[in-house]
C-alpha cells in the first residue's frame, strides 16, 4: 500500500466528506443551542458516523443527553470521546457535569481537574470545580486554578467573586478584601459582593489587635 505524505492534498471525496461532517457538527451546535435536541442529536449521529474516529460529535451526543436527563447515555458518550481523543478536555469536563449531578464529587473533581489541566481558560469548568470543591469543603486544588484563570482574565467578576469566597473561607480576609472590591469596581451594584465585604471588613476589624483588647 502507498503511503500518502503529510503535505499531500486531500483527494476530492475526502474533502467533500469532512465538509459534510463540519456541516453536520455545526447544525448540531446551532440545534443543541436552541434547543431542539432531536435534531441535535440526529446531526451529531450522523457526524459520528462519517467520522468515528473524532471525539466532538460525541462530544454533542453527550451534551444532549445531560439536556436531557439521561446521565447513564451522557457518560457513555464523553466516554468514547475521550477514548477517541486522549486529550479532549471537553470530554473530561462532561464525565465531569455528570459525576458532579451524580453527587459523586470525588470523581467529578478529578474530572474537572484533568479538563483544566488541557484547557485551564475553560469557565465551565473551572467554575464546576469551584461548586464541586464547596460541596467538598476543600478548596486549594480550586485557588489555585481560579488565581490562574484571572492572571490570563482579570477583569472576569464573576470568577474573582468565587475566589473572594474561597479566600474567605480560608481565612485570608485581606486577599478576599482585595477580589471583593475589584468585582464592585467592575460590578457596582452587585449586592451579594457588598454583603460578603461588609461581612469579611466586620471579620478583619474584630481580628484587629485594638478590638481584643476592648
């Protein structure tokens, strides 16, 4: 059998079949979106089928079945995807959703931890960790992907809410000051914001050396 180069062209059929695929794969994405799941799902069939050895379509087909309520369908489906794709961080960030709807957290973390580690810009993700690791109760793995995630996006206020909670869960009063009143800067009606400031300025005070002794 000849060997095709890596820089030969693609021959006519191939590329007729991978323009259909990416057809395919972007209807799914516009269907799924709007939430008509059947056809969605049709689509990402389809895609799987003309190129099986792709992990986005199942990808899809795992997202609609999450939609859907059927967790057992959606873990078979990342499933593959991560078989067909070793380092497919959505894979691992959907065998994550469904651990974590699961309640099986142990293993929802591990999953959002390997997504992050592909893809540490991933929101969905990093804010799932952030769920997970509160329904946990152990929150450094979570610090320090949300302080990596803001180097890259400082001004993200919702990611920098979720670190001042952390940061004052911990005990670190000053650094949850600090997110705290970035997010009002950039978000000045966010009352929840304000309420967890007054509540951690009311906490370093009462900490304070003076208020000990009086």
């Amino acid at each position: 059998m000849l060997s095709v180069q890596a820089h030969s062209p693609p021959a006519p059929a191939e590329i007729r079949l991978t323009q259909h695929y990416d057809v395919l794969k972007e209807l799914g994405e516009s269907y799924a979106a709007l939430g008509r799941l059947d056809e969605a799902e049709q689509c990402y069939l389809q895609a799987a089928t003309l190129a099986p050895a792709r992990a986005e379509p199942y990808v899809g087909i795992g997202i609609v079945a999450v939609q859907r309520g059927r967790l057992d369908q959606a873990e078979a489906a990342f499933e593959i995807a991560a078989e067909r794709q070793a380092d497919c961080a959505e894979a691992y960030g959907g065998l994550a959703m469904v651990r974590q709807q699961q309640a099986d957290y142990a293993g929802a973390l591990d999953m959002y931890l390997r997504c992050l580690e592909l893809d540490a810009d991933n929101l969905v993700a990093l804010l799932g960790l952030f769920q997970t690791s509160c329904q946990m109760g152990t929150f450094a793995q979570v610090i320090h992907y949300l302080e990596l995630y803001l180097n890259r996006h400082p001004g993200d206020a919702s990611v920098l809410f979720c670190l001042a909670t952390l940061y004052a869960r911990e005990g670190q009063l000053e650094r949850a000051e600090d997110c705290l009143l970035s997010v009002l800067a950039l978000e000045p009606g966010k009352a929840e914001a304000a309420r967890l400031l007054e509540q951690v300025r009311g906490e370093r005070a009462a900490a304070a050396p003076d208020a000990i002794s009086a």
